[in-house]
C-alpha cells in the first residue's frame, strides 16, 4: 500500500496559479474556533499551521473567515476586515511559507444560520439570507425570542457585501495569501443564494439558474476588477450537502444542473483567458460536519465541466483503509488534488505518514470546536513517544491574538 500512494500523483507536483506545490495533498480549512473574541488568530492557531506546513510544500486551507461581520459571524471564529486582523493573518502566512508551502484565504459569511447569542451580544438585532426562510422552526423561534429579526438582503446591502469581500480578498493577499477561496458550500450566505429552496428572490439575483448564480459570479467579477488576478481567487461548492437543511439532490433542481452550470462558467473564465486558481468541490460522502461512508454518487460531471484543478474533499481516509479511493481519484487525471482536515488535524505529518505508510492516528472529533489546545496542537508527529501530547496545562491554553 505504501508504496503504491507513495507513486501515485498524491506525491507528484502541480502548479496552482502561479505556484507549484510539491504534493497534491491539501490541508482543508481547520482554523477551528482558535481566534479570540475580536476574530483574531491567536499564536495557538500560528503554531498548527506551521507544525503542518514543515516538511510539506503543499497548500494550507483557512477555515471560514468572515469578511463582513454584520452578516453573521460566530464567537472565536477569524476575521479579516480590519488592520489588527490583517497583522495577525500576515505573520502566519510569513510562517507558512517560510516552511515553504502555500496558503489560501477562505472568506465566508454565515448568513440565515448565524449564532444567535453572539449577534445578540454584538448588538445586532438582525440576521439575513437571500430571502427571509428560516433554518428551521428552531432557530426561527430562537431568533424571535432574543429579538432578532431574519430578513432578506437588499440589492444595496448585496453591493456593500461585495465591497466587503473585495476588501477582505485584498487584505489576504497583501498579507501574502497564495490564493483567496469564496465558501459558496454547506448552506451559509453564499450558498443560500444558490439554493432554489433558500433563494425566493425576483429581482436579478434570484429565480432563474443564472440569477442564482449571480452573486459568484459578481464577487470574482469585483475581485478581478480591483486588481487581483483570477489566478489567485478560487471557488468551494457543495452540490450534494444537506447540511443547516439544505436539498442537495433532493432539490427541485438537481445539483447536476445548477453546479452545471456555475462550473461551465467557471469554465468559461478559464478559457477567456481568466482562469480561478482551483474549484474545491466536497464529496457526498461528506455534508458539514457529518459524514457518510457510503458514496451513491457518481461525480465524475464535476471534471467534465471544469478543466482547471480540482480540489476533492471527502471522506477518503476512511472509505478504504488501503487508500484505494484516494489514489484511484488523484490518478484519474493530472489535475486532481487531495484535501483532508479531520486527519490533518490528528496527523500534523501527513505527507510524510502517507509517503513511508505510516499508521495515521484518529481525530477526535469532541475537540474540534474547542478554543484551547487541547485536540489541536497537542497532536505529535509520527515517531513521538505518544499520538498526543500529555500535558494538560499545555492543552488548556487559549492562546494569545498575534495582533
């Protein structure tokens, strides 16, 4: 087994805009609730990305940054809209790359699905989707309780959210991103608008398949028009996600032909001379936070589509222990990557585990969302006395903002 993931392209260089990594072995996003309460990464978020990014020469994922915090936000989740912020994220991108890997920037909003007491907290009294369709009757009644209202966003709220998101782009890339990456997946903001369920709208941005695309289309558009390459922007979808109650393929319009589409636009941009750095598409076999071994789907439209590389995330550490899966899909062409958070996390040495077939340590999935070190930097590599690091005053840090 070793040596056969060992010789696959898993292990082979590609370029990636205008970088080559060594590896086509992708570190999805984990930031996982380490910033502190002003949404700024803390040294404990530093250190988990540069214990990952030695000895790798791929590219490292952040998780859910938020651009525009009035939109929806969550408590000890990173931001990138302020100046504090844009130091912070600088010094752990200096810290990646002087281990010689790469990073990606991923922004996000949460959209109809934010954290109720944390808007409440922050002195918002509103929350916004595409169209005002509660998650469920749950958050419906819990957001009326604390006072908070859902509405949908108006064009003028829909052109500030974009100079929102160029801002936010910009400020990664001067902090020295690689790339910057647009969550349109797992039902937050961006997603809801491509959603028929979510997205009732009858204005320009709602309706048909290509209204509903619109908002895409639109941040890379301002993206590219503010000075920032097509090369370094790129794209996460979760066609077949169920999760914050979306359809996946039980929407009325199959994901097939609504990510069809988006993706032949993507396309589009690619061979008019603008191509995004990378399409990041999640695997059934994934949807949120949970996962599903078994994949009944056959997905092989996504690379008929989109030319360009594609990033695929799912559940190939676990549907195979002989890593089957993941070498047959990162051969089935030379474009294709690998992106991995739950066993990046548990495996601060990946790369190098996979290469000589090294056992992988499990992930405990209790300690994802903590905001200490306890799950996260208490992980050690392959040949260390213990998987995980025994000390509970070490695991108990909170970390302190780098900014």
């Amino acid at each position: 087994m070793s040596s056969s993931i060992a010789e696959s392209n898993l292990f082979k260089p590609i370029k990636i805009g205008n970088v080559e990594l060594k590896n086509r072995l992708v570190l999805s996003p984990t930031t996982r609730l380490r910033s502190n309460a002003e949404m700024i990464p803390t040294d404990i978020a530093k250190q988990f990305y540069s214990d990952r990014s030695k000895n790798n020469g791929g590219l490292l994922i952040t998780e859910a940054t938020i651009f525009d915090r009035q939109y929806g936000f969550y408590p000890n989740g990173p931001g990138l809209f302020n100046d504090r912020q844009f130091k912070a994220w600088k010094q752990i991108i200096d810290e990646v790359h002087k281990n010689g890997s790469f990073f990606s920037v991923q922004l996000f909003l949460f959209g109809r699905g934010a954290i109720i007491p944390a808007v409440k907290a922050a002195g918002f009294d509103t929350i916004y989707g595409p169209s005002a369709i509660p998650m469920s009757e749950e958050a419906d009644k819990e957001a009326k309780e604390a006072g908070i209202t859902l509405k949908a966003l108006s064009i003028e709220q829909i052109e500030d959210l974009k100079k929102s998101f160029v801002k936010s782009a910009k400020y990664a890339i001067d902090a020295g991103a690689d790339f910057v990456e647009i969550h349109a997946a797992n039902g937050y903001l961006i997603n809801q608008f491509l959603e028929p369920e979510l997205n009732q709208r009858t204005d320009k941005y709602g309706g048909s398949i290509e209204n509903r695309a619109r908002i895409v289309l639109d941040l890379i558009d301002s993206a590219i028009e503010s000075g920032i390459p097509a090369s370094k922007i790129a794209v996460r979808i979760s066609p077949y996600s169920t999760f914050q109650n979306t359809k996946g393929a039980d929407s009325e319009v199959h994901p097939i032909a609504f990510y069809g589409y988006l993706l032949s636009e993507f396309e589009r941009l690619r061979k008019n001379g603008k191509p995004l750095a990378y399409v990041a598409f999640i695997e059934p076999t994934m949807s949120g936070n949970t996962e599903n071994i078994e994949d009944v789907y056959n997905t092989s439209w996504v690379n008929e589509i989109w030319k360009g590389p594609l990033i695929r995330g799912g559940s190939y550490f676990s549907n195979t222990p002989d890593h089957s899966s993941l070498i047959n899909t990162v051969n089935s062409d030379n474009r294709t990557l690998i992106s991995s958070a739950r066993y990046y996390t548990s495996n601060p040495d990946l790369p190098n585990r996979l290469l000589n077939g090294y056992p992988l340590t499990k992930y405990d999935r209790a300690s994802f969302y903590r905001n200490d070190n306890h799950g996260y930097n208490t992980w050690q590599a392959h040949g260390s006395r213990d998987p995980i690091r025994e000390d509970e005053e070490f695991a108990k840090i909170v970390g302190t903002p780098l900014a």
